[in-house]
C-alpha cells in the first residue's frame, strides 16, 4: 500500500508543538482591513491552537495521526 500524502493545504496553514498540539493563524486578517477597528485587527494578530474537536482531523491532513 502506498504512503499517505500531506495535505498541501494543511501543511502550509498549522504547525505542530512539541508537545503534540496545533498552532494556527487567526481568519479575517489578510484583507479588507480598513473597515476593521485597530483593537480587532491587534488581537487578530499573533497564533492560537486549534479546537480540540478539530485536533485529529488535522492531524490527518498533516500525516501525523493513523
């Protein structure tokens, strides 16, 4: 049987912590921002993790999970 591919979208979108999580970008911050409030556009700034329900179909995406 033949290896399972990454998901090219995924691997450009989420890394993996060390200790097994998922970082991810925040949505809405790549364009149309001069209608947004300067205080929504800063704390759309910076990485979060991704929801645990999420977690393992990510996973998947990225070849880490079976």
């Amino acid at each position: 049987m033949p290896k399972m591919k990454t998901h090219s979208g995924a691997k450009k979108r989420f890394r993996l912590t060390a200790t097994g999580l998922i970082k991810r970008k925040h949505a809405y911050k790549s364009h149309i921002l001069t209608k947004k409030e300067t205080k929504q556009k800063r704390n759309l700034t910076g990485t979060t993790l991704v929801h645990k329900s999420d977690m393992v179909r990510v996973k998947r995406m990225l070849g880490t999970h079976k």
